[in-house]
C-alpha cells in the first residue's frame, strides 16, 4: 500500500472513531428538558365571606300622589317650576277663589239672618212666658175666689181658658226658637262648607317630593276631581326598590331576618350604588312566575337611585368562612372543575375541585384545597401535570 492509501485509511478510522464518541456522548445526555413554563399565580385564601342573594330590582317612588283640583275654575297662578323639589305645604295652585268668596258671604248673610230670627223667637219666649205667668196667677186667684162664691163660674172658666191659651202659645213660641236655631246650625254648615269651598282654591303640596310634568297651566279651566292629574309628586328620599327572588330562597331569607332589617345593595351600573334595608316581604308567592316580591328602603340622599330604573340588588343574609381562590383559576375539564396547584418544587399537579357560589372576582372552592396552596391564574394552556413553571409577578396596573 502506497503512502496515499495509507493516509486514507487513518482519516476513515479517525472518522469513525469521533462518530462513536459523539453517540456515546448523546446517549448519556438523554432527551432534551422542556423549559419552565411562565405563569401567575396566586395563595388559596379561607376569610369570611357574605352569604348573599342577587337579583334584578325596579326603584319605585316612596309616595306618589296625583294632585288634582277639588273645585272647578280657572287656575289663576301656578307657584313652582316642574321638575324641581317641593316640601309638604307649599302653594303649587291657585284657582280663581273670586265666585268662592261670594258664595261665602252669601252664606254668612243667611247665617246672619238665622241668628236674628233666633234672637227674635228669644223674645216672643219673654213675652210670652212673662203672659202665661200673668195668666196663672190669675187663674189661682180667680180659683180662690170661685171656692168663696164671690164669682161667677162663667168668669173663672173664662180665666182659665186665657191661661191655657197662654201656655200653648209658649210652647208654639218654643218651638220657633228651636226651629231657628236649626235653621243658625244649618247656614252655619253653609258657611263652613263655603269657607272650604275657598279653601281648595288654593292647592299646596300634600307631600315633600318632585314635580313630574306639569299638566295644569295658567288659564287653564279645570273641573273638580277631574281624571287627570295637574301634576303628579314622586317622593325619592327616601325611595324602594322592588324585586323578587325565588320562593324556595324565602325560608333562608326569613331565617336570618332580624328586627333591624336584612342589609341591601342595589347597584345601578356605572352610577355608583345605595346601601339600605329590606322593610317588605310580600304575603303571596307569584304563582305564575314561582317568586316573592321583596321590597328595600334606601335613603338616596345622593339621589342615585330613580323611580323605574332597573337596578341589581344585593340582599346580604349572613357571613360565613369559606376557602376562596381568585375565580380565573378554576378550569373546566371532562371530569369536572380543576385548578392547577404549584408544588414546592415548583411544578404543577392537576387538582379536582368542587365550586360553590361565585363572588365578584372569587369563587368559593367546597373541596379539594387548602388554605396557603398556590394555584395557577393565568398561563393554562401550556400546562400539563408535572409541568415546571416559572412564577411571573403581574404587571401594574396602568393608570390614565
């Protein structure tokens, strides 16, 4: 073999020599390590949380009156601006009192009438008392003489007659006086009938509250106790919110009801919310829809709560120590709930869970962890159990 020959021979063996110890080199490395998978996470927490009903309520006025005129006329001046706030008490209307004030000063001529004749048959009483005295003593007298016989019989009789006359006629005088002083009582009533009449000429306020539209405008004639109302007054503070909830819900809800009342919220979205009190419990359960109608009291000094809006209620019952994790963590797979708990090692197991009631970023865990275990919020995807993962810290809110 040539020189050529022979260096061919070395570099082919040479080949095959570092072809080996590359494979025994990557046989003893194994397969490649799948890198840590970023996650975040967050500590399983036990705290008090509240046992709570939600449902969707409707805000009703506390009082709503129709105000109407109680006598018809022209309406002279309208005292308020509609839209705007009035107190119980303040003038809102004035109907054209002028036919009014004359039907009472008719009505006090008559009175004035009727205590004259009173006093008039008061008089004819005296005179006629002051006769019939006369009258009987004559009689006595006249009696006397008739038992001495030193009068005729005719004469006596004749007396006698005059005082029975007498007597009657005090009776007839009496009765007068009582029919007078029925006919004072009468256009006494007149006259306060009258004085009323004038008085509902001038329409206030039956409530404090807030004007709706205003129907009855100045010239306008109205009757009395007509259908439409002038002006309808919502009172909003303090102000309900009506809702219902299941009537299988009212035995708990009964339950934990005390003397003060039961804790409400109602929250109208984007405004802001009212905190009250629930203050009725319907005495039917909605056959139809299979719920009881609820009522709470807010004060709404705010005003944010108004009549008609639809607003979500909150009624809290009691508080209660749960075990709760952050609402993202739980998963949904084929055997049920799940979450993905990071061991000390910081690598994930699959752990089956029973939920319970949702609270606004949490959700109630029933079973299956423990307070101070760590679960997965974000980062689901990647994950299998066993996997590594490394733990990220949530970036900071931006603010505006």
């Amino acid at each position: 073999m040539n020189g050529r020959g022979v260096r061919a021979l070395a570099l082919a063996t040479l080949a095959v020599a570092a072809s080996a110890c590359s494979d025994r080199a990557t046989a003893q490395k194994g397969p490649p390590v799948p890198p840590a998978v970023p996650v975040l996470v967050a500590d399983v927490a036990q705290r008090t949380v509240p046992l709570q009903v939600s449902a969707i309520g409707n805000v009703q006025a506390y009082t709503t009156v129709a105000v109407r005129s109680q006598v018809a006329g022209e309406i002279r001046d309208v005292h308020f601006s509609e839209g705007r706030d009035v107190k119980r008490g303040d003038l809102l209307f004035t109907i054209d009192p002028r036919p009014f004030e004359t039907a009472l000063r008719q009505a006090e001529a008559a009175l004035g009438q009727r205590r004259a004749e009173v006093s008039q048959a008061q008089a004819n009483l005296a005179r006629d008392l002051a006769q019939q005295q006369w009258a009987a003593a004559q009689e006595k007298r006249y009696g006397e003489l008739l038992g001495k016989e030193l009068i005729a019989r005719e004469q006596y009789e004749q007396i006698r007659t005059n005082a029975a006359a007498m007597e009657a006629s005090v009776r007839a005088v009496r009765a007068a006086e009582e029919n007078a002083r029925a006919a004072v009582a009468a256009a006494q009533a007149a006259v306060d009938h009258a004085r009323l009449q004038l008085s509902y000429t001038r329409i206030h306020a039956p409530s404090d509250g807030r004007t709706g539209n205003l129907v009855g405008q100045r010239g306008n004639l109205v009757k009395a106790n007509d259908g439409e109302p002038l002006v309808v007054i919502a009172q909003v503070t303090p102000i309900y919110a009506s809702f219902g909830v299941p009537e299988h819900q009212l035995g708990t809800i009964r339950k934990h009801q005390g003397p003060g009342g039961l804790k409400t919220e109602a929250r109208v979205p984007g405004h802001g919310s009212e905190h009250g009190t629930l203050t009725f419990i319907n005495n039917t359960v909605d056959p139809n829809t299979g719920t009881i109608q609820l009522k709470a009291t807010f004060a709404n000094a705010a005003r944010v709560l108004w009549p008609g809006q639809f607003v979500e209620v909150t009624l809290t019952l009691a508080s209660e120590a749960a075990v709760v994790v952050p609402s993202q963590a739980i998963q949904a797979g084929q055997q049920g709930s799940f979450v993905y708990v990071v061991t000390p090692d910081l690598k994930v197991e699959s752990r089956k869970v029973q939920p319970g009631r949702r609270l606004e970023r949490e959700t109630i865990v029933t079973s299956g962890l423990k307070p101070g275990e760590r679960v997965v919020t974000d980062g689901h995807l990647r994950l299998v159990p066993g996997a590594k993962v490394e733990i990220k810290t949530a970036a900071p809110a931006k603010t505006s």
